[in-house]
C-alpha cells in the first residue's frame, strides 16, 4: 500500500495529468515553459508556467520526470485544453501529449526533514520542495485509509501558506508570471532562452517596476470567496482572488493587488468577508516598506 509510512497522504483528486512522451519531450517542452527543463532530474518537480504569446499565464504546473516520460501537473479543468493548445506547437518534434488524468493519480506527502519517500509498486515519487513530495500512480491501485488520510483541503491550505499561485479557467490567461510571484518561486529562468511568452516576461523583469505582486490574506465571514473574486478597499476594486483554502467561515487566500495597496484591509463587494493581511513566506521586494493599514 501506499502508506507504508506514518506520514499522511494529501488526496488530489482535481489534479489534471498531462503525460508527453518521446525522445524530444524535454526540449519541446522546455520551449514552452518558464522553467528548465533540460536540468530537471528524474524524480523531481518544478514549479513552471505556461504563457500565451502575450506572456500572461495559462496554466501553472508542476512538471515532473517519471520513467514512462514528462507529467504535466495543473488542475484537471485545465488539463483538455492545455492539451490542446501544446499539439499546436509538437509539429514534427516526434513528441506525444495526452491527458491521463483518468488513468493516473496523484497525492502529496508532507516528508519535513525526513528521508526521501520511496513509494511501493508502481507509484513513483517527485521530490518538491520544502520537505514535501507528490506521488503518481495508477488510478486503479490508489488507496486512501481514513486513519492515515490528511484532512480534506489540507494541501490547498500548506500551498497558500506557502505563496505557491494557481491558475483555473475562470483566471487563465489574466496575469504575467511575476504578478503572481513565480519569479520568487523558482518558476521562472531567466537564463535558458526562448519559450513562448518569454519577450514579455524579460521585459517585466528588466524594465521598471512589478506594480502588481501577489500576497497572503486570512479571510473571515458569512460567506466563501471564489477564484477570481474582486476585494475592494472602501468602494474601490484593487485586488482579485487567486487561491483560496477554506470556506464559509475562515481561511486563507492569495491574491493579486498594485503594491500600493499592499497591507491594506479588504472586504468582498458584498461587505460580507474581511481579509487581513499575513506575512508572505519569502520576501517580496517591492513591497518592503508597506505596512498592515
């Protein structure tokens, strides 16, 4: 089974997987994505976005080297036409891209500073990073024991604490890399060449100022928050919703604001949800000298 340790398994059941095989996979698909490809090694993960022409994000993913070739990891409303739209760049790369989120599940380990997790039988490991990993294998053999699952919503919540975006249909294609903070993350090489999208992510990186950051709110009321959910300060709209984790009630969201309004108190436009700023988990330079207001 795949619990052959103490460590609680973090079910992903909306998780899309995306597999490209062939002797070319890694070259083309290091050509679409923010990320380096060539130098990931087998059995890791990366943190990538995929970016229109325009440079804004269309998916976030995390890409991972398992033996039958590259897993594209994103959410499973994505997975079609993400699919989709890579075919249109494959041309004669001899590579294939096919959405097997049916066929393949996915879980997260959270491992801390302990020893690599070596999953049994045909479940395969990719390391993450800050002491977590995510294990893939056959829908079929999927196991799930209440007595050693972590609580429903628990992954989601470690990810926005952790200031780690994503992106669904209902946001795809609104923001560049760094306005969700993915140059912070280590999703974005500035080094490896020409992907789609790369002319404007160089240019937001090189040229003036990132106005727009993403930061961390705790969220309280009456009501949940939706991706893509406008906050206002006063009567103004000055941020929109990126990740939530939790519902009605309480819990924690990412969202993308201008860096003035940093620190800032915010409601829905409803007046039914306060969200108040926390502290981002890794420095945000932009925004070094604004304060909680």
């Amino acid at each position: 089974m795949l619990y052959m340790t103490a460590v609680p398994l973090h079910a992903l059941p909306r998780q899309g997987v995306l597999l490209l095989e062939g002797t070319n996979a890694a070259a083309f698909l290091h050509g679409q994505v923010t990320a380096d490809i060539l130098g990931l090694a087998a059995g890791h993960a990366t943190l990538a976005a995929l970016c229109s022409p325009q440079g804004r994000v269309i998916a976030v993913t995390r890409i991972g080297r398992i033996a039958r070739g590259l897993v594209m990891l994103l959410p499973r409303e994505l997975a079609a036409p993400v699919a989709d739209r890579l075919r249109q760049y494959v041309l004669r790369a001899g590579v294939s891209v096919n959405d097997v989120s049916d066929d393949l599940a996915v879980a997260g380990l959270m491992t801390g500073d302990g020893p690599p997790v070596t999953p049994p039988g045909d479940w395969e490991p990719l390391q993450l990073s800050a002491g977590r990993t995510l294990v893939i294998g056959p829908v079929a053999a999927r196991a799930e024991p209440p007595a050693t699952g972590a609580p429903a919503g628990s992954w989601d919540a470690l990810c926005v604490a952790l200031g780690e975006p994503e992106v669904y249909a209902a946001t795809r294609e609104t923001w560049v890399p760094q306005m969700l903070n993915l140059d912070l993350v280590g999703a974005v090489s500035l080094t490896k060449g020409c992907y789609t999208g790369q002319e404007v992510v160089a240019r937001v990186q090189h040229l003036g100022r990132i106005k727009r950051r993403m930061f961390r709110y705790r969220f309280t009321g009456v009501a949940g928050l939706a991706v893509g959910s406008a906050l206002l300060h006063g009567d103004t709209e000055v941020a929109k919703v990126v990740r939530v984790a939790g519902g009605p009630g309480e819990g924690e969201l990412l969202a993308v604001l201008g860096i003035e309004s940093a620190g800032l108190r915010l409601t829905d436009a409803q007046r039914q949800v306060t969200c108040t700023p926390m502290p981002m988990p890794y420095p945000v330079p932009e925004a070094a000298n604004t304060g909680d207001r």
